[in-house]
C-alpha cells in the first residue's frame, strides 16, 4: 500500500517538474510571445545547451553560491529571487520559481532583459551558439 501511495505522489508531482520542449516548439512560442524571428535560432541554442530545452531546471550551485534557472537558466543573484530569501537584485522583479513553469513567458521576457543588458555572452554556452546556425524556417 505504501508503494501505490508513493507512486501516486510521484505522478502528481511529474508535472511539477516542468516540460521539456524541443527546437520548434520553443521557437514556435517565443514567436508567439513577440520575439524577433531573427533571434529565434540563437535563443533555441541558448536553450538546447543551458537546460536541454527543459523548463524546470535549476543548475547546480555556481562559484558564488548562486545558482542558474529555468529553460534559458537564468542566475538568481542578478535576475531573479530566489526562494531561500538569499539576497538578489531581482532585474526581472519576479521569483526564481516562476522561471519554472510550463509557461514560459515569464522566463522569456527575463531573457530578452538579460539580452538588453548584458548581450548574448551573458549565457556561456554562447561559444557554441555564435556564428552560423541551421535555419529555423522549418519549425513554422
């Protein structure tokens, strides 16, 4: 009895866990969201290195004690607040929890600020994302 209920636990707790999106449904809803088609190839490499395309990641521990969220993994000591109470400067005025979410708006419009502030090699998986890239026309 104690398994089915930890099976049953677990499987209402999958979904909290985030999705994992690919290539073209990414590019897809960055589109809808707004996002210059463009910058829709290097934000879906951006992704593909930083979380797999997974939305509810949380990266391990950096060398200051902060730590990376979400699809585009997003740092909680300039970004984003996390959920310890640990100091942030919180540009994105939002909590790190809710660069989790299936719904990625959130995480995006934290992107596009990070992009406006600090460009693309804010994220160090830029070295394999800088330069040529396939198309994305194929995911519309």
């Amino acid at each position: 009895m104690k398994f089915f209920v930890v099976l049953l636990a677990l499987a209402f707790a999958a979904p909290a866990l985030g999705r994992t999106m690919n290539r073209c449904s990414l590019a897809r809803e960055m589109a809808n969201l707004g996002v210059p088609r463009d910058q829709l190839a290097r934000w879906t490499c951006i992704a593909e290195h930083e979380s797999s395309y997974r939305t509810g990641v949380v990266g391990p521990e950096n060398y200051n004690g902060s730590n990376d969220y979400g699809i585009f993994q997003i740092n909680n000591l300039y970004w984003c607040q996390p959920a310890n109470g640990r100091f942030s400067y919180n540009e994105c005025k939002l909590s790190c929890n809710a660069l989790l979410t299936d719904d990625i708006t959130n995480s995006v419009r934290c992107a596009q600020k990070v992009l406006s502030q600090q460009g693309w090699s804010a994220w160090s998986t830029w070295k394999y994302c800088n330069g040529a890239l396939p198309s994305i026309n194929d995911c519309f």
